[in-house]
C-alpha cells in the first residue's frame, strides 16, 4: 500500500470514534462531581472517579469510560425520548379536544341550518 492510504487507514479509527477523549474526560469529571443520583450507591462500595482516572488528551480511551459515557448518554437520549412522547401526547390530546369542538361547532351549525330551512318552508307554506 501506498504511504498516503496507509495514512488515509490510521486516519479511521479517529474519525470514527464516537466519543472525543475530551468529551469522555468531561463527561467522567461531571459523572464524579454529580455522584450517584437518586440515593444509588455505587457497586461494590467504590467512590465516584476522580479527575485523575479521566483519559488526558492523547491517551487510549478506556472500556470502562467509553462504556460509561455511552451509558450517561443512553440515559440523556431516554430522558429526550420520554419528554418528547409526554410532549406529542399533550399535543394530541390538545388536537383531540380542538376536533371534538369543531365537531361540536359543524353540528351546532348544520342543526341551525336545518332549523332556518324548516321555517322557510313553513313560511312559504
């Protein structure tokens, strides 16, 4: 292979990594100052990871960092996700209640209509 592929190769794993280093070293620093949420404890009695565990710019990334930034945002993607189908249900159900009224407002004026066609009819009789 010709040097400039063979650069072109090395070049892929960088650009496939989802996660930059920076932003798993943040997310492990905001993860560790945040501390576990809702009462949790972490497993096996550990404390939060400090800033010194985090990757620095230039070093191999981890499995266990990768997979815990994957995991917060899997979690933030949830949160998204269930606030947008809380969203969209209020929103249909706002739709639904506007239907039914102008339902309501259709058959209020074709009743009308019937009633003023009635009476001209009598009036002509």
């Amino acid at each position: 292979m010709s040097q400039s592929k063979t650069r072109r190769h090395q070049d892929i794993p960088d650009k496939l990594n989802f996660f930059s280093q920076k932003k798993v070293a943040a997310l492990a620093r905001q993860s560790a100052a945040a501390g576990p949420q809702d009462g949790a404890k972490l497993s096996g009695g550990r404390s939060p990871r400090s800033e010194a565990d985090s990757p620095q710019d230039g070093e191999p990334l981890t499995t266990t960092l990768l997979k815990q930034a994957m995991d917060e945002q899997s979690q933030r993607l949830i949160s998204i996700w269930q606030s947008s189908v809380a969203e969209l249900k209020r929103d249909l159900q706002d739709i639904g209640s506007r239907t039914t009224h102008v339902e309501d407002l259709v058959d209020a004026h074709n009743a009308s209509t019937e009633q003023i066609k009635s009476l001209t009819t009598q009036l002509q009789q």
